[in-house]
C-alpha cells in the first residue's frame, strides 16, 4: 500500500510539473529571444497521449493518479520520423495532431523520468520570430535543407539543416569544419542559382530568413588562392542573366532575368521557383493577366495613388513590389524573372508566407488583394460609420447606403474591379428575429459537392489464432459511423458485423477501443486499425466479456527506482465468461497462445541446451517470445488492396453556385447573437448576391479540415470558359445581363499540404492562351483548361473593350480627343499658311 501510495504522489508530481511548464505561451518567451535562444522539443501525440493516461493529465480531479496499468515506455517518436532517419521528420505534421511541442524543462524532465527510445535524438526546433514590420513568434518546426559544397569540388555536395535564425557566418563555418578548411584559410561564399549564376553572400550576421535562402539552395564555399587571388577574381558576381535592380529595402535585391528574344511577347514571362513557392507564382500569374489592374499599373497610375500612412497598408512596399515584377513580366525583354524580392516583401509583412514550404495559392492572393486595397486606399482617413439593419427597408435602400458605407472607407483600384456585394440573411430559431445585411466581397469562395464517401485501410484478425491478420480497403460513408465500418468489412470477410470490435494499435497496445456509435472522422489516416473477430455477440450475450491482452517484459529500470514492463508484440482480445476463475482465465490465455509455445519450443536456446522445456518455462523464455512473436507487419492482402481508380465526382459550376446560396443551420461552435432573444442562437442563415464586380474571383474550395482529418476534393468542375451569364444569381431585380468570360485559373495537382500549382491565362494583347508553369511558359489549348481548377478570373464582357478600369478608360478617351483636337488644329494652322501662301503669290 505504502509503495503504491509513493507511486501515487510521484505520478502526481509528474502531472504537475508537466502542466506547469506545458502552458507556457511561446509569446512570452518573446522578449527573450534578443538576449537567449528558445527551444520547443517535439513529442509524438500518441506517447503524449499515453502519458498522460499514465499520471491522469486530464483528469478533473487533481489528486486523480492516472491508470498504472498503461505505462508509456520510453518516449517513442517513432511515427514522426521518416524511415531510415532519426533526424528527419514527415513532411504535413500537424502541431497538436500529430505532435505536441514541450519546453526545455518539460523535455528533460520527461527524458529523466522514462528514457528516450533507443537509436533516437531529441527532435529540437528553435522559436524565431519572423515577419520585418509585423513580427510574431513560431516554432520552426521545418528546417531549411540547404546544399552545400566547395568551389574546387563543385559536383560533391552535401545536405545540412539549418534554421532560419541562423546566420551566414554560421553556415560558412559549418562548412569549412566539413570539408576540413584550415583555420587560417580566407573564404567567402556564394549562392548557386539555375546553371551558372551566383550571388555573393558577404553579410555574415545576416540570417537565413534575410537572405532570401530558400529550401534546396545552393551554397558554394570558395579557397582563397596562395597568391592571394580568388578562383572566381575579385569583379561582380558571375551572373550571366541580365539583372533588374529594385529600390533597396532588401540587401539582396535584384531580379535575375533571362534575356528574352526581340520577338518575345509582352507577359510571356515565366516566373522561377524559389523553392516550394510555385503557389506564388501561380497567384501573380493570374493577377498579371487582369487587364484593367495591369494597365493601372504600367500606366504608373499607383504613383499618384500610394497610401504610405495607412496604418492598416504595408507602407506602400507591397504595391511598389508588386509594380516593379508586373512592369517586368511586361517588359518583353525576359523568358523569365526571379520573384526574390516581392517574395521578401511579403513574407515581411506576412511571416506565415516567409519560409519555402508550400503554400496556398488563394491564400496569398488573399493577402496580396488586401495589401495591395490598403497600400493604394484613397481614403486617408476612414470615417467611423454606425452599420445598421435593415429593419424591414427594402433592399434596393439597404444595399445602397451599404455600398456608399464602404467606399467612404474602402476606395481603391482594387475596389474598382474585384469588390462586390451579397446579401446576408439570418433568421433567429426561437423567436423568428430576422437580421439582413449587405456586405461587401473580394472574391466567392464556393463550396463543393462534398465526397459522400472515403476509403480505410484496416486489418481483420479472426478468431483462429494460427491465422494471419488480412489488410483490406473499406469503402465507408464520410459522415457515418463505426458501426458503417463493421458493416462494410462483413460484406467483405462473411465475419457478422455484430462479432466485430474495433480498435487503434499503437505502440503494441490498444490505444483505442471504439464503440459501435462512435464516429468515423474520429480515425486518422495514420492511424493502425484492427478489426477483431470476437465469439459472441456482445449487444445480446450478457455473460460473456472480452478483455485485452498485452504482452510484457518486466525488468529493472536502470537509474530510477521503478519496475519498467515495456510491451511488446501484437495486443490481442479474448472472450471468456464473466465469472471465468483466475485459473482458468489462466489456462485459457495459454491456449490461445499454442501456436507461440509451439514455435518456440523448436527453436528454444534452453531446450537446445537441453534444459527442461515445459509451457511456464517457455512463456517465460522471453527472448524466445520476442523473437517468434509475429511482427505487426505480418499480415495477408486482401483482394481489395489491389489499386481501383476511382471514377471523379463531375460537377457544373453553377451546382456550386447554387450551393452557396442555399440556406444553412450555423454550427453550435458558430452561433449568432440575436438582438431579441439576447443570447446566441444557432440561427439559419442565407447568403445571396446583389452585385457583381468587373472581375470576378470564384475560388473553388477543394480543401477541407476538422479535428482528425484533412481532405482534398479532387471533383471535376465544369465551368464555362465564355458567356457565363450570371444574372440568375443576382436577386437585384434591376441588375440586367451580366455576362464574363474566362481570363485565368490557378491549378493544383496533387493531394493536401503539397502538390503542384501552375495557372492558364489569356493574354490581352494576342487574346491566346497561355500555360505558366513557374520559369516556363507555352501555348495552351482551351480542352486543358478546366482538370485541376482551383481559384478561377472572370472579366465581365461590358469591360472588356477597354482596360475594364473606367478611370482609364475616360483618361484614355480624353488622351486621345485631345490628341485628336490638337492634329485638326494643326492641320488648319497649315491649310491657313498654304493660303496665305497663295494670297501673297496672287497679289
């Protein structure tokens, strides 16, 4: 009693200390980073978890010890590495999904409690903070891999991970330790970039975030020569690729191009990929193919226009940046451009954009359209306006005073052509308040049609102990139950869906039991699942039970006053009578586990050395057991394992439409205030829309999250590529015709978290159309145009004849009338000199 009591208030201190450490914000920690470096340690969910089974973490009693009987082990990292790595860890991981990050003293004092899994290293990421104006720390939980190599040696090259904080000076000692540089040694280094260009790299106290390194750079270290000459001579970088200076708001600021031929079209410029930043690319390819936004800017209109006060913009920088890639995307001169310093620009002001690992491409647009709205805002000083109901107004009224409330503190270009407005309807469940408002838009996010279904990999084990686990592929409801499974794995197996327990193998225990009225979206893609065949139905059979078996090994723990019994093989599940004695439950467990005795004592070391081999000795021959003990990944494929595409949903844009504007119940984590009933309600609510602007922004959202999973929509959309005519959609009865056609889609290949962008757009100048695939650009036919859409450009017809940016358009005109006015002026002036030429002869 009294050691159990120890064990107690030892699994109680552990809690607590833990806890204490654990909620520790990183923003805290802050003010640290100028003088100390931060540390957060990585610890998979699933030993996190476990742990805190063990000591009762989330127990609402605090004197709660936990469950003894659920020993974690060694902190196992296991399913966040790679295979083969103990350094590298999968790409996608989700903090808290996947992994929770722990402080340095929570770290060591978890590692002194119960060890680090053997041939592991402690996954540490630093805390940086990013952003240049907007600053915000994070953990780095994805280092930046960065080849390295010596000039002399050019083609050996070797892979280290560096973190974004740290510096030049600290790379280039890296590398001169590994290709063993003396001391005494001068070196100075460059960056790599496409075949033969290099930039120099002579701040050493700037960080890898500063100097635009990006995922699998390319560094090279270069030996000073005994003469005191360098291999590459002491003139300019050796960039063979004309260069674009910009402002210098960035050390590294130059754009490298590629000359292009005399004959090169305006806008058929590729833009390079800096390392996973192809969503970039294809978001500013497709903004670079709006006509009207285009032409304001080549135009020079934004000079007139910078809002560098605004207190909500970016200092003008953005709209600056952005206007000197579109002025060279248009320049004709280039094949392509080098985005270096847009990219610094917005990961400056965005520091969620800063890094290289892939990103979304409406997500940036997203940003981009909203800094470029309040770099170029005309307004200098937004009004407060009181925003009121309708109250029973008519909608004509209301959406009226609506729009006018908006451009008093939103007027810009980008109003101009992308802002329109929907109405929003909401309708109280209790006492039927009714709430309209009209709100402004940049673009339409549109649902899709949501896959009705989803497949699971899971492993069946019979009740025949002899038999090997089989893996099989279920086809399962998205929204359905555990009960969906069992159903679907009868079909499969003839098992009865009633003798089916479902469970989540980690770490060879049963990390989870599932109920039959459990929900499906609560099992992960990673997650092992094992289906058991058990003897009785369970629902009707009262006087049977099933309990869990674990296999472990029980020895001394070195260094710390605790028995460990770490577990070991495949769990498994019994059924046996309720009132079954110890003895027989006893008895019962060896026969199940024959087939283990019977291997072993084959094979046995004791019985070869001719010791007495008998079933309690060979239980306890536990070096025998492990060995014998069949594996997790022992298992047979079932026929449905064998690959099947599946045939992709088909949908018409306009079933997306349709979708949008249906009326829906808010969630209950999402409720709305109601003014009547002064509390939340989980009201109905209905948006349509009233107008739409020049350029129309529809983005597909193919992506969909929730606590367990991640999911792309990879259904075929079928939208026309001219002629759209939405007025249909438009519940303003004095709206008429409004037609668009199709000038730019940005795609995505590929499944979530990764994959591939590049985008299709209509050149203005030749009206064809074009495939941008980061640095390359080629002609691209209108049958290509739909298979991956992912954000899609509508212009509407009524604009299309001009820039589709009135104001430019009367500029124009009036450009033009004066131009004209003065050659009739001119034209007269001559005609009067020619007779008065003629007079002077006559007379």
């Amino acid at each position: 009693v009294r050691l159990s009591i120890l064990m107690g208030l030892t699994l109680l201190f552990q809690m607590s200390v833990v806890k204490l450490i654990a909620v520790t914000p990183i923003a805290s920690s802050s003010v640290m980073l100028l003088s100390l470096v931060i540390h957060r340690y990585l610890v998979d969910s699933h030993w996190f978890k476990q742990w805190k089974k063990y000591v009762g973490f989330d127990s609402w009693d605090k004197y709660q010890m936990g469950d003894q009987n659920v020993y974690p082990g060694p902190v196992d990292n296991s399913g966040l590495l790679t295979s083969g790595d103990v350094l590298a860890i999968k790409e996608h991981l989700i903090d808290e999904l996947d992994y929770v990050l722990i402080p340095t003293e929570g770290w060591n004092k978890l590692v002194s409690w119960y060890a680090l899994m053997e041939g592991h290293e402690p996954i540490s990421r630093k805390v940086v903070e990013q952003g240049m104006f907007v600053k915000h720390c994070k953990v780095e939980v994805y280092l930046t891999e960065l080849k390295l190599c010596d000039d002399g040696y050019i083609d050996n090259v070797v892979t280290r991970r560096f973190s974004k904080a740290d510096t030049i000076d600290t790379i280039e000692k890296e590398m001169r330790k590994l290709f063993s540089i003396p001391d005494e040694k001068e070196t100075r280094l460059w960056s790599k970039y496409m075949s033969n260009t290099f930039e120099p790299l002579n701040k050493p106290d700037s960080t890898i975030q500063d100097a635009g390194l990006h995922q699998g750079q390319v560094l090279v270290i270069e030996q000073k020569n005994e003469d005191g000459s360098w291999p590459r001579g002491s003139s300019a970088p050796n960039v063979k690729n004309s260069s674009y200076s910009l402002p210098s708001y960035h050390p590294y600021n130059s754009y490298e191009c590629s000359e292009g031929r005399q004959s090169e079209r305006a806008g058929l410029c590729g833009l390079s990929n800096l390392g996973n930043t192809c969503f970039m690319n294809s978001a500013l390819q497709c903004l670079s193919n709006v006509p009207p936004l285009t032409e304001y800017f080549l135009k020079d209109k934004y000079n007139d226009e910078l809002n560098e006060d605004n207190p909500l913009g970016m200092k003008g920088e953005i709209a600056k940046a952005y206007a000197e890639i579109t002025k060279q995307s248009w320049s004709g001169k280039y094949s392509y451009v080098t985005p270096r310093p847009f990219k610094t620009q917005v990961g400056r002001f965005a520091p969620q954009f800063s890094g290289y690992q892939q990103q979304d491409s409406h997500e940036l647009l997203a940003f981009l359209l909203d800094g470029l709205h309040e770099d170029l805002n005309r307004i200098r000083k937004k009004p407060y306006i009181l925003l009121k109901d309708a109250k029973g107004r008519p909608d004509k009224v209301v959406a009226e005073e609506a729009w006018e409330n908006h451009i008093k503190r939103n007027d810009s270009i980008i109003v101009d052509i992308f802002h329109g407005l929907f109405k929003s309807t909401l309708v109280c469940p209790v006492c039927a308040k009714v709430s309209v408002t009209f709100d402004p838009f940049c673009y339409l996010t549109l649902p899709l049609p949501m896959k009705k279904e989803r497949t699971l990999e899971v492993y069946l084990v019979r009740l025949d102990p002899l038999a090997k686990p089989t893996k099989c592929k279920l086809t399962v409801p998205k929204v359905g139950y555990i009960s969906d499974l069992c159903t679907s794995l009868s079909m499969l197996s003839g098992v009865p869906a009633e003798k089916m327990i479902v469970t989540d193998i980690y770490n060879h225990r049963f990390h989870r039991i599932f109920a039959t009225n459990e929900n499906l979206s609560s099992i992960m893609e990673r997650d092992d699942i094992y289906v058991f065949e058990v003897a009785v139905n369970l629902l009707e059979d009262t006087d049977h039970v099933v309990i869990p078996v674990h296999l472990r090994e029980k020895y001394k723990q070195s260094g710390y006053n605790h028995t460990s019994t770490p577990l070991f093989g495949q769990p498994f599940l019994i059924t046996v009578p309720r009132t079954l004695s110890e003895d027989k439950l006893y008895n019962m467990l060896l026969v199940h586990l024959w087939w283990v005795t019977h291997i072993c004592s084959k094979t046995c070391c004791c019985y070869a050395s001719g010791g007495l081999h008998t079933h309690t000795h060979t239980l306890t021959c536990i070096q025998c057991i492990r060995k014998v003990f069949r594996p997790l990944d022992d298992f047979e494929k079932h026929e449905s394992m064998e690959y099947k595409p599946q045939k992709k949903a088909f949908f018409k844009l306009k079933d997306c439409i349709e979708l949008f504007t249906t009326k829906e119940k808010l969630g209950a984590e999402d409720p709305w205030y109601c003014p009547n009933c002064k509390v939340h309600q989980q009201a109905t609510k209905k948006l349509d829309l009233w107008s739409l602007p020049p350029v129309l922004v529809v983005h597909l959202k193919r992506f969909s999250y929730s606590r367990y999973m991640r999911d792309k929509l990879d259904s075929l959309v079928d939208f026309p590529l001219g002629d759209m005519e939405m007025s249909e959609f438009l519940i303003d009865p004095n709206a008429g015709p409004c037609r668009y056609d199709l000038i730019a889609v940005s795609n995505h290949y590929g499944g979530m978290g990764g994959g591939h962008y590049t985008a299709y757009a209509k050149n203005k100048d030749d009206d064809k159309w074009y495939n941008f695939d980061d640095s390359s650009v080629s002609p691209a036919n209108k049958d290509q145009i739909s298979k991956a859409a992912y954000v899609l450009f509508y212009q509407r017809q009524d604009t299309v004849n001009g820039t589709g940016y009135f104001d430019l358009d009367r500029e124009e005109e009036n450009r033009e009338g004066e131009e004209e006015r003065k050659s009739v002026a001119s034209v007269q002036s001559d005609e009067e000199d020619v007779n008065d030429n003629a007079t002077m002869k006559t007379n």
